[in-house]
C-alpha cells in the first residue's frame, strides 16, 4: 500500500491532472462567446483587471469584505505552500542561501515561511468551514463543498504536523523526488506521516481537474470575458 | 411559488407543448446543446465556488427570502442535473455534488424560479469570477421553450410583434392617429409646429416603446421637441416602433428576427443611425447582440440619452431646469441600460442639465438594484411575487427622500408606480426624456 | 377555455378575464363585466369612457392612447380610476370588450 501511494500512484496522478487540465480547458474553448457579454463600466485595461482579481482578489474586496478577509488567508497559504514546497523540497530548505543567508539561516527562515503558510491555509480553511457551516451560506453549499475543504484540511494539518510533531528529513524528500521523476525504482521506507500527507495530496490532484477547485482557470476566463469591453466609442466622453 | 401562466397555444413560435414524458427525455440533450454552444453558460455550470457572495446582492432573494432566488442556488437548480448528466466523471461524481436527474416537477421549479430572475446581471457584478446567472436564466428560458414550457403572457408579446411590429399591436393606422395627435397636443401647448414623422426617409431612425403610444406619451414628445430643436430630420418606422426585444430574455431566434427586422428598416429608410428609446434591455439587445445576430452592420446604434447629451453638451439645444420645478429628483438606473448597456453618465449629465435638485440613490450606477420586473416579468398573475422583487427598489427611493423618480425604461415605468402604491410611497416617476421634453427651450 | 357566469349571463374569456371575442360585445356584456371591477353601476360617465374606448377600437383594433382618453372624454386620469378602480388599461378596456393592452404596460 505504502509502495502504491509513493511509487505508482504519483503517475497516475501526474497522468490524471494533466489530462484532466487540457481535456477540461478544450472543452470551455471549444464552446463560443457568440455575443458581447461584459458588464459596465468597462476597464481600459481587462488584463490589468485580471491581474488586480488574481493579485487581490478585488471584487471579493469590494462587495464582501469579511470572506474577502477569510478567503485571501487561505488562497495566499496555499500559494506560498505552493511556492514553498518547490524550493523547499529542491532545495531541501537551503533556498536562501541564494539570497546570502547561512544554510541554517536558510533553514529556519524555511521554517518560519513554512509556518506562516501553514497557519495562514489551516484557520483560513477553518474559517471558512464554519462560515460555510453557519446560515446563509449553508443554504448553498453541497457535500463536496465540504468534502473540498476538510481535505484541502487534512493536507494543511498533516503537513503542519510533519514541520512540527513529527519532523521529516527533506534530505530523503529531495532524493524521493529525484528518483521518481527519473524513473528510478523506490525500494525503500518513508515517513509514514509524510506518505499520508502525500496521499492526500495526490488525491487533490487527481480530483482538481473534475471539480469546482478548478476555478483558478475557468473563473478567470468568465471573469475575462465580463470584463472586455465592446470596443465601441462613446459619442461624448463624459 | 408564484409561477407565470404557461401559453398553451405557442404561435407563432416554433416549438409545441410537450407531454411531461418527452419533456423529461429531451431535458439533458437540450443542456447538453446549450453548454456546448455558450462558454459563458458552461463556465457558470462548471467553476461556482459556492462561496456566497451573491446571496446578498441579489433583490430577488432579499424581498422573495426564499433561498431558491440566490443565483447560484437558482442556478444549482440546472447545474444539479449538469453535474449529475453531463459533467466530466459525474458518474462518480455527480451524487455527492448534489447531482440530481430530471423530472417534471424539476422542470415546473425551474419555470417558477427562472422566471423569478430579472435577469440583471448585478450577481454577475459581485461574483468574484464574474458568473453571470442572468446567462444561466436566459439559457434556462431558452430550454424551457423548447420543451414547450413559456408563459402566456410573452408569448401574447410574441405574437403582437409578429402581426404588428411592436409588443402592444399597435397597427400603423393608429400609430398616425396617435402621432397626430401628439403633434396637436404639442402646437397647443407650444404653439409650434412640431412633427413626430413617421417611414420617411432620414439620418436618423429612431425607435420608440410602444408604451410611449400608450402611457408614456411624455417620453416620445420629448424626443420629438428634441430633434425639433436640434433641427435635425428624423423618422420613426412604423414596422417597428418597438426598441423592447422580448427573445434576449428567453429564446434566440425572436431576438434575431426582431433584430433583423429592425435592421431592414434602416436600410429601407435610408437612416444612417438607429436611435433607440427608453427601454433597457432592448437597447442591450441592440448594442451588444446586433453584430453577433446579423452583423456586422455598418448603420450606427445609439441611445436617445446618448444623443440628448451631446445635444446639451455641444449646446445644440438649450435647456432650462427651472422648468421641472423645485422638487428633488433621483434616477433610476434601469440595469440593462447602465450595468449591461454602459449607458450610466450621460443621463446623469442630462439630468443635471434639466432639473434642479438631483440626488443619487444608493447605490447607483452599475450597483443599483433592478425594479422587479425587468426580463419581461409583467404578468398580472404574479403581481404578489413582482412586489416582493420590487422591495429592495421601494426601500432604495425611500431612502432617497426624493419625490421623483426618473426611470428612462418602459418595464420600469410599468412596474414602479404599482411598487411605489404597494409600499406607500407618494412619488411620481417618469422617464428622462419627459423631463428633457419639459425643459427645452423652443 | 374559462368561462364565468355573470346574473345568468355565460362568458368565453381568457385568463385574465377579459372576453375572448371582442365582436359579441354588446351592453348587456359590459354590465356584467363591470361587476367583476368593482363597478356596481355603470354611470354615464362610465358609458362615456366605455363608449369611446369602444368606438376607437372598431376604428383602429387598440385602445387609445390615456392622454387621448382623458382629452376626449373631458375626465382626468384621477376621475377615470374613480370610476374604475382597477385603471383605465384593465378596467375600462375590459367592460368596453377589448383585449387585454399587453406590452410593457
Ligand atoms: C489564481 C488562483 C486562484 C484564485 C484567483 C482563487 C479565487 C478564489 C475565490 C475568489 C474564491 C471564492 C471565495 C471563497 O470562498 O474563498 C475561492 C474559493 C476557493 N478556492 Fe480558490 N482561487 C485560486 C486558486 C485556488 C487553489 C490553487 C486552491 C486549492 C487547491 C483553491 C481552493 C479554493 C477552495 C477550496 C475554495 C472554496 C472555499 C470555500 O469553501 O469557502 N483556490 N477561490
């Protein structure tokens, strides 16, 4: 089983969530934006627009400030554990040193970013658990709303753990991932605590492609097509 | 559940009354079309994130409270058989995301609460990614039609419009006795010759509501005291004195052939420019849908508050607002004109220019909330529903202090003084062109 | 098709109540069509109003323009919804036999 999650199973998930992505994305593409459909006032500059929604979440901060709050923790958690888990891993926590810091300066500022993410995804994920779980936005919400959120939990909380309760060589981690994106066979042991993070993370993975999460890529293409002008000028500039 | 009568005799559309078995069995292929056809429709069946920011913005759901009115619960409706039928891995997926199949009842729901929507588009302003439930509402109509499920009272429009050229099924005969006698009613009180010309050849063709033949007579003397002023040759074309395009709310073959036939009376009359009236999604239907239903056109479409505004601005015509007296005014913005129609300045600046006292209502301008009748909801048999969806508006003008509402749309002037009676609030409303009528200096 | 049964007097109309063929009109039907106004008497008053919208729809299959209703017949809007409460569009056109104004109305 431990052998399936760390040595087939990343495969197939890397299989699943490319396929998914392309086969999802061709399919918005494949249907039209027959007719004009933005809302005005229209920006001068759409993909400045863009920009400004994928940056700040601008709408989000505009018309509903506290989710704003909620949700920009967690999506800015998500993104330096993002960030964090390539370098980190690449470099096993040896990242700032390219920035002049001492290998264990490098470790420990590793670890307080590692922190500041993970606590930023973990109550920012909570909270809007029980936001969803509260009146009006239960109203709306589905199993899998939920489902998305105790997983994206599950990972946050057992990569939390391995930073802290259970610490994880990154060393072996860097090597693990060296083997497997060359093919090398995996015939050894890894952290129990790290191959359930990992399975956790594959799922996600492998499940992003087929579901509301991939609102990071069709979100931003609805929003792109509210926020391109017509093109036609004005008879007075008022 | 307030629900619209359903027509049960559809000509002249083309689609007939389906038996409940055939409608159920035709469902998901006609979804299925639908989400293959619109990006728009597709992305806001595939990327809600549930996150709730429309549940507030929506004055559907804030006068009706029934949670079957926020759009994306309104719009779960369909995008439950979605996922449950046509997403990818539904099979596997589907249940759990609340998938559901299609039943009639489903579809008695969706023509109840889709017909609850007035189509707005203001939860498209607060959706993060821009999900426009207003496109899932038309889409819905759309399927609705073709399963032979559309309301009595549209399809009377329809119908009108096809024999006629305008919703009311006004015939030209009447039209001229009508114009005749506005031409009277202005010399009387002007004692100027002003003429509302009706299929001759001219630059400039403009397009009235056929309200304003009706109830709204104000509107069209303004427009004709305008041009009169700015001494320019103009024309209203008697096949079509109807900027209302019914088929943008529920079916795209109407919206075409409206869209076609107001083209083919440009051309006729030699017009350079269609000048569309008060009414707001008409003008959206002209302005943005004109080059994807049959353009591109080279005939230039404007607003009549566009060209007013020039007029004031370039001081073609002059205007004096001690005329409109010493009362307050506040503007509505119809939606389809100010947040789907970019028509949001230019009759703040006219009305600056044609009254004294103006103050905005809050809020105002792309974020103003819809009268409750917008996407055609004027059916006398949910009058109880229509007043629910018209709360938020009533609220917003009380608010205001104003005793004058000017609401340059015809379904907004057909609907606002039956919410202002309902929710006892002594305002007047009017469209802006009246007001402009009023204080034209001849 | 509903039909309502008005002091012996049976009616096609359509939903909305309004009869379903405008030439069968006559005054007996306007009679009873305005009990279902709330107009328990047709005055002549009321007559003046019916008759005119009548007479223009014969001439030109539509009601008149309001404006030129209340012209013609010498009554303001204010005193035409005093004798018919449900307004000039519903009530009066109804008892004077028309179909329904429709439209953005
Ligand atoms: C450019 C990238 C992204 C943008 C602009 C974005 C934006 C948003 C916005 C505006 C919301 C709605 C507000 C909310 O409910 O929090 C949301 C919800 C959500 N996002 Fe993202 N997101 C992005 C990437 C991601 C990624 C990579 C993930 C994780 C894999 C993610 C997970 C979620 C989840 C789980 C929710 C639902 C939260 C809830 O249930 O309330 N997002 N996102």
């Amino acid at each position: 089983m431990k052998h399936f999650v760390v040595g087939v199973l990343p495969y197939l998930t890397f299989l699943i969530l490319v396929f998914g992505l392309i086969y999802r994305i061709r399919g918005w593409y494949a249907s039209k934006v027959k007719y004009q459909l933005n809302l005005f006032p229209a920006p001068d500059t759409p993909g400045g627009e863009i920009l400004k929604e994928i940056l700040f979440f601008k709408t989000l901060y505009r018309f509903e400030r506290p989710l704003w709050v909620m949700s920009y923790g967690f999506h800015l958690g998500i993104f330096l554990i993002f960030i964090g888990h390539i370098a980190g891993i690449a470099f096993a926590g040896h990242q700032f040193t390219l920035f002049g810091a001492t290998p264990e300066q490098s470790e420990k500022l590793s670890f307080a970013f590692g922190m500041l993410a993970g606590t930023l995804a973990f109550f920012g994920a909570l909270a809007l658990l029980l936001r969803r779980l509260s009146g009006q936005v239960k109203q709306v919400s589905d199993p899998w709303d939920y489902i998305d959120l105790l997983l994206i939990l599950a990972i946050v909380t057992t990569g939390n753990a391995m930073r802290t309760l259970a610490p994880v060589e990154l060393f072996a981690v860097k090597k693990y991932f060296a083997d497997l994106f060359s093919l090398r066979p995996i015939n050894y042991e890894l952290p129990t605590a790290f191959v359930i993070h990992y399975f956790f993370g594959q799922i996600l993975l492998m499940y992003l492609p087929f579901s509301k999460l991939l609102h990071l890529a069709g979100g931003l293409i609805n929003k792109a097509i509210i926020l391109t002008g017509d093109g036609k000028a004005k008879l007075l500039k008022l | 559940m307030n629900a619209p009568q359903k027509a049960k005799d559809l000509a002249p559309l083309p689609y007939r009354i389906l038996d409940d078995e055939e409608k159920v069995r035709k469902a998901v292929a006609i979804i299925r079309e639908k989400a293959a056809e619109s990006r728009m429709f597709k992305l806001a069946m595939e990327c809600c994130t549930k996150c709730g920011a429309c549940i507030n913005a929506c004055h559907s759901y804030l006068g009706t409270e029934d949670p079957y009115n926020i759009p994306t619960k309104r719009a779960d409706l369909v995008r439950s058989v979605y996922k449950q039928e046509i997403m990818p891995l539904s099979g596997v997926l589907g249940k759990v995301a609340g998938g559901i199949g299609v039943s009639a009842e489903l579809l008695e729901k969706w023509f109840t609460y889709f017909y609850q929507c007035n189509q707005c588009r203001r939860c498209a302003l607060v959706c993060p990614f821009g999900i426009d439930t207003a496109e899932v509402s038309i889409m819905v109509r759309q399927i609705l039609a073709e399963l032979g499920m559309v309301p009595r009272f549209t399809v009377g429009i329809v119908k009108n419009m096809a024999n006629t050229g305008n919703n009311m099924g006004i015939a030209k005969p009447a039209l001229l006795d009508s114009c005749e006698f506005l031409e009277e009613e202005m010399y009387e009180e002007t004692g100027i010759k002003i003429r509302i010309p009706v299929d001759e050849e001219a630059d400039i063709m403009y397009v009235p509501s056929s309200a304003d033949f009706f109830v709204n007579t104000n509107t069209m003397i303004g427009v004709a005291k305008m041009y009169h002023a700015a001494g320019i040759k103009w024309t209203i074309p008697s096949e079509i004195i109807e900027a209302a395009n019914f088929g943008l709310f529920f079916d795209e073959k109407v919206m075409k052939e409206h869209n076609r036939r107001l083209l083919d009376c440009a051309k006729k009359l030699k017009a350079k420019k269609i000048v569309q009236g008060e009414c707001g999604h008409g003008w959206r239907a002209a302005r943005m849908y004109t080059d994807g239903l049959n353009g591109p056109v080279d005939v230039e479409i404007r607003h009549i508050h566009e060209e007013a505004a020039y007029f004031i601005a370039r001081g073609i015509i002059k205007v004096d607002p001690e005329k409109n007296g010493d009362i307050v005014y506040t503007y509505h913005d119809p939606c389809n004109l100010a947040r789907a129609g970019d028509i949001i300045e230019e009759p703040r600046f006219i009305l600056r220019h044609v009254v004294k006292n103006f103050v905005e209502m809050t809020p105002n301008r792309e974020e103003n909330f819809c009268c409750g009748a917008g996407s055609g909801l004027l059916m006398e048999e949910i009058m109880e529903t229509r007043m629910k969806l018209g709360k938020v508006k009533a609220e917003q003008v009380k608010k205001t202090g104003a005793d004058y509402v000017v609401a340059p749309c015809s379904i907004c002037k057909a609907q606002l003084p039956l919410v202002f009676e309902y929710y006892n609030l002594p305002v007047e409303m009017s469209g802006l062109m009246d007001l402009v009528g009023k204080a034209i200096i001849l | 098709m509903p039909q309502i049964e008005i002091d012996g007097l049976v009616l096609n109309v359509d939903e909305d109540g309004f009869i379903e063929d405008p030439t069968i009109w006559n005054e007996e039907i306007a009679k009873a069509l305005a009990k279902t106004e709330g107009v328990t008497e047709l005055t002549e008053d009321h007559w003046k109003v019916v008759n005119y919208i009548r007479n223009y729809y014969l001439q030109y299959q539509i009601a008149p323009m309001i404006r030129k209703l209340c012209k013609d017949t010498g009554f303001s809007l204010k005193e035409i919804y005093e004798l018919f409460p449900s307004g000039p569009a519903k009530g009066a056109c109804k008892i004077a036999g028309l179909p329904k104004p429709t439209g953005c109305v």
